[in-house]
C-alpha cells in the first residue's frame, strides 16, 4: 500500500508539542481590532492546545 500523504493545510496550521499533543494560534487577530478589548487581544496572542476530539483527527491527517 502506499505511504498516506501529510496534510499540508493542518501541517501549516498546526505544531506537535514535545509530549506529542497538538497547538495552534487562534484566530480573530489579523484585523478589526479597535473594537477588541487589550485583554482579548492579548489573550488571542497565545497558542492554544487543540481539544482532543480535534487532536484525535488532526494526527490523522498529520501522520496518517
């Protein structure tokens, strides 16, 4: 059988963690952001860890 191709979309977006769990940086931080408060702001600034359902697919797609 041949081997299963990464993902290239989810491999862009997201990082493995040493322990193997998955990270990514959240969204809503490009533009529009007068109207955004300092501490949401600076929250979104974080990378954030996926939630298991999502971590479960995602290695699927990364390492097939």
């Amino acid at each position: 059988m041949p081997k299963q191709k990464t993902h290239k979309g989810i491999a862009k977006r997201v990082k493995t963690t040493a322990n193997g769990k998955l990270k990514h940086h959240k969204g809503f931080h490009s533009h529009i952001l007068t109207k955004k408060s300092g501490n949401r702001k600076r929250q979104l600034r974080k990378a954030k860890l996926l939630s298991k359902s999502y971590q479960k697919r995602y290695k699927k797609l990364l390492h097939g």
